[in-house]
C-alpha cells in the first residue's frame, strides 16, 4: 500500500475516532412510514430517558420496537468509555420507506385487489449532549 494510501486511512480513522455520535438502524419494521413518522418527531432532540418514556407511553403500535432499538443504541454506548449514558440526546430520527411486500386481497366477480403491506428502516442518531 502506498504512503499516501495510509496516511488517507490514518485519517479516515482518526475522523472516525473523533465523531461523537452513535447512530443505531431498525430496518425492516412492519409498520408504514406514515404511521412511523409522528413517533419519530415527538422524539427527535430529546434526551433519551425523555424519548424513552415517551415510546412507553404511546399507544401506537411501532412504539414498542422504536423503545427496544433505542435501549440498544444506549446498551452500545454504554460499552464505549467516553460517552457519557446522563447526556446522551436524541439528535436525528430518519425513517425511510423499505420494501413492500405484495398480497391479493379477493374481491366481487373474480377479481383481485392488491394490498401493500408497507415496512420501514428507522435510523437513530444519538449525541452526548450538554451537561
């Protein structure tokens, strides 16, 4: 490998190191991004004890899988020795449309309707935030 090769990987690693974000991904989520959206907007900059009580508190079915990965994301940070879990804050929350799954619904005279079972990636962004 050449000189200038490791010296872009060295900071490429190095930039890597610096970042202060953890980022967490819930891909394949049975539930349809428009349904999903709502959560993550009541949740984006919050601190993650807020965030979390609020997913346990709502009454919508993707509540339950959002507070699961956010645990995740929290039990990662947790292994890292520089973050700090009290400050960590909920920076970013994107959910984005995953694939459809295709089913046929019978109906009169013969006929087939097609039904979309929709499902969604969901990427959370945690930083530590101010003390």
């Amino acid at each position: 490998m050449s000189r200038r090769k490791k010296n872009r990987k060295t900071r490429e690693n190095e930039a890597r190191a610096a970042v202060k974000h953890l980022r967490a991904v819930l891909r394949y989520l049975r539930a349809s991004p428009r349904k999903v959206k709502p959560l993550a907007d009541m949740i984006r900059g919050l601190k993650v004890d807020a965030a979390l009580a609020v997913l346990d508190h709502t009454p919508r079915a993707a509540a339950r899988p959002m507070a699961a990965m956010l645990r995740s994301a929290v039990s990662n940070a947790a292994s890292r020795q520089d973050v700090d879990i009290d400050r960590l804050v909920v920076k970013e929350v994107q959910v984005s449309p995953g694939p459809m799954l295709k089913r046929w619904m019978p109906r009169a005279l013969g006929r087939a309707t097609r039904i979309y079972r929709r499902t969604s990636h969901i990427s959370f962004r945690l930083e530590a935030g101010k003390k």
